[in-house]
C-alpha cells in the first residue's frame, strides 16, 4: 500500500508538491477555496479588471491518483490532520503549505473567492476615480503596481515611497536603477529614504496624506500600502517547539520541520526557508522537498538525508506593464524584451491554468 501524504494548501507551493508526489503516494491536498489565485496577475488584474477571470484559476483534475479536498484545515498531529467539519485525513507524512496574506486586493483574506471578486472590482473602481496614487512599499508588488498604473493609466500621478536608498537594494545596483530610470520616465515620482509615519492601514487602501520622515507631505486620493506578505501560521501553534520568526514565518530545520514532530514539514511562504516569499523560490523547495520525501518514503531518516540549501541570488522578474521591465537572472540584468516574454505579456498564466487542469 502507498505511505499517505497530506498537504495542508493548494498554492503554488501545495499544488506543485502534490503533482511531484502524486505517482509515488497517495496524496491528500486539503485547501478551502474553490479557485486557485494566481498572484502574479493580481496586480494587472487592479488596472484591467477583465483578467481577474483568467487569473482565478478553478482546481481541474491536476491530479492523477492523489485527491483535492475541499477543506480547512483546524489541526495538525504526528497522524494527520483535522478539518473544519470534524472529518480527519490521516497520512504518514504532513506538508503545510498554507502560505502568507498580503494587503487587500492582492491576495484573498481567507477562503471566500466571491468576496475577493467584488474587493478587486471595489479597489479598481477606487483606482478609475483616483486621480493621484502613493505606494507605501517599493519591494517587487509596490514596484510592478507603479509600473502598471503607469503603463495602463498613464493620466494618473503616481509616487512611489521607499524607506531604502534605491530600488531592490539587495540585487546589484544596475538592476534597481534600471528600473527606477524606466518608472521615471514614465512618469512616476519616486522617493527614496524615506518612511511614511502615520500610515493609516497596513492592509486597506485609503485616501490620504501621507507624513515622510524626510518632511515631505503628500496627498492622494489613493494610499496603496505595500509593505510585503504576512506568513499564514496559526495552524502550527499548537505544535511542540514552533518559533515564528520575522513576517509571521515558522522556523524551520535543515530540513523543512517546524516543530519537533519528525513527519511535519512546511514548504512555501510559510517557512522560513532563507529564501524570499517568491513562487521562483519554489522551483528550488519543492524539487527537493519531492526528492527528499521520495527517500523518506523509502524508509531512510530525514537526517541522513541532504538539508535545504536557500538559493543565493535568487532571480527575480519584475514586470512594469506587458512590454516594460527588467529581470535579475544568472547574475545578469536583463531588459524590457526579455522580461515581456518571460513575465509580462502572459504573467505565467497560460502555464499555471496548464498545470491546474482548468484549461
Ligand atoms: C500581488 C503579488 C504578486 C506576486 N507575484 C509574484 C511573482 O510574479 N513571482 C513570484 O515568484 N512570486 C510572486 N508573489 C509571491 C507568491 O505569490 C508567493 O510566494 C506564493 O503564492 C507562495 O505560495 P504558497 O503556496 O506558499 O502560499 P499561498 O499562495 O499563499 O497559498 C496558500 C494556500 O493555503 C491555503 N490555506 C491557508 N490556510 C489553510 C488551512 N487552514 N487549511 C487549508 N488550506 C489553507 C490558502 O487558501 C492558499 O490557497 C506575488 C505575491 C503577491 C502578493
């Protein structure tokens, strides 16, 4: 008989686990929407509403062998895990991937995608009237939503406020600043080295004026604050040893386990990897969660077997509407051509609804 894996979110992260694992185990994916989000476009979807549609994704049959189960999840134990309606899965092996929130309308808060729809047509209706816009936040969100409003609305004025000295300071300084140059030319203010100090929401988008700690004062009829993802974790604290860490995000060992349950792991936004909250991250954690649960399967211990190494200079590709950008590859700064054709023009959708079965 097939050892039982049980998988507690159908993100990215859940979804591409469950569909390595699916020929080698009996798999359980247990995730209360009924659509998949697909975060990459969820910032288009603000300035072109229409693409919402495509961008929900309904679960297909993904699966060959394993289930989807419509659920929440309530519990977890050494034996499985418990949902909401007081039903039980039990497996040999538990991944929990139930990753992170982020400000409104970007990702769901919680299951319930037809409020989703009506937050995303309430904010872009809040959009349409606006006639300036200030972005709290300038990481990868706050960057592409700029570049989009830029790109698909360009009467707005737009300013973009970070608290660091430039743009992705973390990536070599060619990549930041050719992205800062091509915002500016397209019109968007950009602010550096400064905090805004009365933010009235960490979540919602409101009007405003905003106070700087560099004194400047700016007004706008809409305050996107961007200020990153927030890990979504409360399923694990009731588990032995469990430390959150910065963003929410569970602490994790060598190899992926939050707690000191041997059978538990944690892929994905949730886990503090040493890897950003990035789906590219994912291209890396779950090839080697896949290989190392295939060998645990097997019967050899988690600890023979090779840690999670976080993956140094990640890439990263940020898109400043379908034709614009620049991506942070190899070590290399690549321009608008490339990232148009690897994200901007599709925003890896055809690949995800593939992946999904919904197409
Ligand atoms: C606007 C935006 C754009 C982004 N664009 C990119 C991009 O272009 N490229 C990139 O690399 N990264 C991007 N990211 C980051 C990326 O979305 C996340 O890193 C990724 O979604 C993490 O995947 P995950 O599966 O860990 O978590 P999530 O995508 O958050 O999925 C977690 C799933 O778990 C489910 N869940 C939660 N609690 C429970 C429970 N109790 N029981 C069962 N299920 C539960 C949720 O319903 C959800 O479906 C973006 C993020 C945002 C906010």
């Amino acid at each position: 008989m097939s050892k039982r894996i049980v998988i507690v979110g159908g993100g990215p992260a859940g979804t591409q686990l469950a569909r390595a694992l699916d020929d080698v185990a009996d798999v359980t994916l247990i995730e209360p929407r009924s659509h998949f989000v697909h975060a990459p476009a969820m910032i288009r979807t603000l300035v072109t509403p229409e693409l919402l549609e495509r961008a929900l994704i309904p679960y297909g049959a993904y699966l060959k062998r394993g289930r989807h189960l419509r659920g929440k999840a309530v519990a977890v134990d050494e034996g499985g895990v418990t949902l909401d309606d007081g039903s039980r899965v039990e497996g040999d092996v538990i991944v929990i991937a139930t990753g992170s929130e982020n400000a409104t309308p970007f990702k769901p808060k919680g299951a319930d995608i037809e409020a989703f729809r009506a937050e995303v047509a309430r904010v872009h209706g809040m959009l349409e009237a606006a006639r300036s816009v200030a972005i709290v936040g300038a990481g990868a969100v706050g960057t592409e939503l700029a570049g989009e409003i830029a790109h698909f609305m360009p009467e707005k004025a737009v300013t973009l406020i970070s608290d660091q000295p430039s743009l992705f300071p973390d990536k070599p300084a060619r990549f930041g600043r050719a992205l800062a140059k091509k915002l500016q030319a397209a019109g968007v203010k950009l602010v550096f080295g400064a905090r805004a100090e009365n933010l009235e929401s960490l979540s919602e988008p409101y009007a405003g004026r905003l106070r700087l700690t560099n004194g400047e004062e700016i007004e706008a009829d809409l305050i996107f604050p961007t200020i990153g993802s927030r890990a979504v974790t409360d399923l694990l604290d009731a588990l032995p040893g469990v430390e959150k860490v910065s963003a929410n995000r569970v602490k994790v060992d060598p190899w992926l386990r939050p707690s000191s349950l041997p059978n538990v792991f944690a892929v994905g936004d949730i886990a503090d990897t040493g890897d950003g909250m990035s789906i590219i991250s994912l291209s890396r954690q779950v090839p080697w969660l896949a290989k190392t649960l295939k060998a645990v399967l097997k019967g050899r211990a988690v600890e023979s077997l090779k840690p999670y190494a976080k993956w140094k200079n990640a890439p990263i590709l940020v898109p400043l509407g379908p034709e614009k950008g620049n991506t942070f590859l190899g070590g290399l700064t690549l321009g608008d051509w490339a990232t148009s054709r690897m994200k901007g023009r599709g925003l890896f959708l055809a690949r995800r609804r593939k992946e999904l079965a919904a197409d």
